[in-house]
C-alpha cells in the first residue's frame, strides 16, 4: 500500500488559507442592502457601477448579466459576483424570470477594497461561475437570516457573509502570493495608526507630516508602507477614503453635493464632482439616483 502522508502535509499547502485567514479577519464586512427577487420579470437594472460589491446566487429562471461587452446567461446554481465600479446590467427572462438571492456589501476599510476585489474577481470573466454547495448553502443561511430578522441577525449574516467571501476566494486562488501578507507587528501598528487619523478626521485638513506624527515614523518609511499595502501613497489614500464616505453619504442621506463635501473635507461640490465622474463615470446625482433602491 502506498504512504499516504496525513500529518506531514506539505506546509506550502496550507500557506494560502492562514494567510486568507489573516487577511479576512483584518477586515469589517457591512451589508449595505440583501433582497429576494423571484417572479417578477421587472426584477431587473439598466446599465450602472456601483461604489460596493455585489453577490447574487441564481436558485431558478434565467437571468442574463453583461458584463464588459457580453450577455452571460445565467441560471440555478450559478453564482455573479460583482466588484465595485465594474459597469454591468441585469435582465430576466419574461418568461421564466430568475430567482436569486442578492447582496450588496462594503468594507469599513475602502482602502482595502481593491485588495479584496483582485481575490474575489482577478478577472471580468471570473465573475460569472459555478457556486459550491457549500456557497450556496451560506447564501441561504444569510438569507435565512435578513428575512426573519432575530436579535443579532446583522452579527450573525455579517460572520456568515465573510465564511462566503473566503469560500468564493478559495474557489479561485492559485497562488499563495495572490493573498497580501501581513505587515509585521509594529509596522502594521504604524499603519492603523495612520488609517485611524484618516478616518476620524476627514473633513479637517490631513497631510503626510500629521500622519507621519500620528504613524510615530518618517516621511519615507510611511511612503513605503503605505505603497507595500495598497499601492498608493498616503494621500491618494486619503482621497480615497474621502471619495468612499462621499459615496456612502450620497446613497444613505439627502445632503447636497456641497454638503458632503464640506463633511469629507472635499474643496467644493465642483471638485467632488469632478472625482466622483473620474472613478464612477457619472456625477453625484445620477450615482444617489441609481442607487436610491440600495
């Protein structure tokens, strides 16, 4: 009979889900939206990009999404899973119209977005795919939860939510490095020290130097940081997080485009206009109308 090694696996192995594992953990999900769509053939969307990801798991009926020039043709048991600012549209068949489950959900980290994006989709034609049974089975618990709503239930669809993120990661991984590693200790410190100035003081003036105080480091290794971590120095980062709070702002209030922008401590409504078409490809008021139902 031929060894079978079982308890000394290879660690290369195992190296991929410890570092999933991390990176997930690092993370805050928040469900921005969830519904149930069945036989309703008006169950559909025009041509939109959205700032949040969306996952929706088809049960029943056809469902057709297009996506970067083609019209996939979905159905049972497949699984869309939509990254943030991907232009797409949905339709149904009149006729049999699709039944799905679908979730919008965000990061209280937008800095980590695109980290997040490569590992779930690394390619358009990657959105579309089978789901697992096990996918599927956490779909449900999700749902089972949203709708019946008990003490918790956001807690709890929220843990579930990041079980189906991991599974459909895994689903498409092949390498260890695909997974960002984990600053070392104090580094990693610096780093949220840094984030966490960002977060609490958007709307007040922000430069490297304050962040270098408030990070405990230099100009430079602050620089570096940031750019292992997200690919970007520190204050595209900040612009970044000021353009996310706008966007949330726009789906979740009635405040002005003037308004928003003095509370994310963006110059003007012009200049956050201006932003915002340059990453969503649509102003302030036509992004809070496509995304009223949110």
């Amino acid at each position: 009979m031929p060894d079978t090694p079982l308890l000394h696996s290879d660690p290369a192995r195992h190296e991929i889900p410890d570092r999933l594992s991390r990176f997930l953990s690092s993370l805050t999900f928040v469900i921005d939206a969830f519904g149930h769509q069945h036989d309703d053939p008006r169950a559909e969307c025009g041509l939109r990009v959205l700032g949040d990801f969306e996952i929706i798991c088809y049960r029943g009926g056809i469902g057709r999404v297009f996506l970067d020039g083609v019209w996939h043709e979905v159905g049972e048991g497949k699984v869309v899973i939509l990254p943030p600012y991907l232009p797409h549209e949905i339709r149904t068949d009149p006729h049999d119209p699709h039944d799905n489950y679908w979730i919008h959900f965000d990061l209280d980290e937008p800095y980590e977005q695109d980290s997040l994006a490569a590992l779930l989709v690394p390619t358009v034609g990657s959105c579309v795919r089978n789901a697992s049974v096990s996918a599927r089975s956490l779909v449900e618990a999700i749902a089972l939860q949203m709708l019946t709503m008990p003490p918790g239930y956001r807690a709890a669809a929220e843990g579930l939510l990041v079980a189906l993120v991991a599974e459909l990661i895994r689903s498409v991984y092949e390498r260890a490095e695909a997974v960002p590693s984990p600053a070392d200790g104090h580094h990693a410190a610096m780093i949220d020290r840094a984030l966490r100035y960002i977060s609490g003081h958007l709307a007040e003036e922000i430069s490297v130097p304050l962040l270098c105080a408030e990070a405990g480091c230099g100009k430079s290794l602050l620089t570096e940081l940031f750019r292992e971590r997200f690919g970007r120095p520190p204050m595209h980062v900040v612009r970044w997080a000021r353009l996310r709070q706008a966007e949330r702002l726009l789906r979740s209030t009635d405040l002005t485009v003037g308004e928003i922008s003095a509370r994310v401590g963006i110059a003007s409504a012009f200049h956050l206009s201006s932003l915002f078409r340059e990453r969503y490809g649509m102003a302030p008021s036509r992004y809070r109308e496509q995304t009223r139902y949110l």
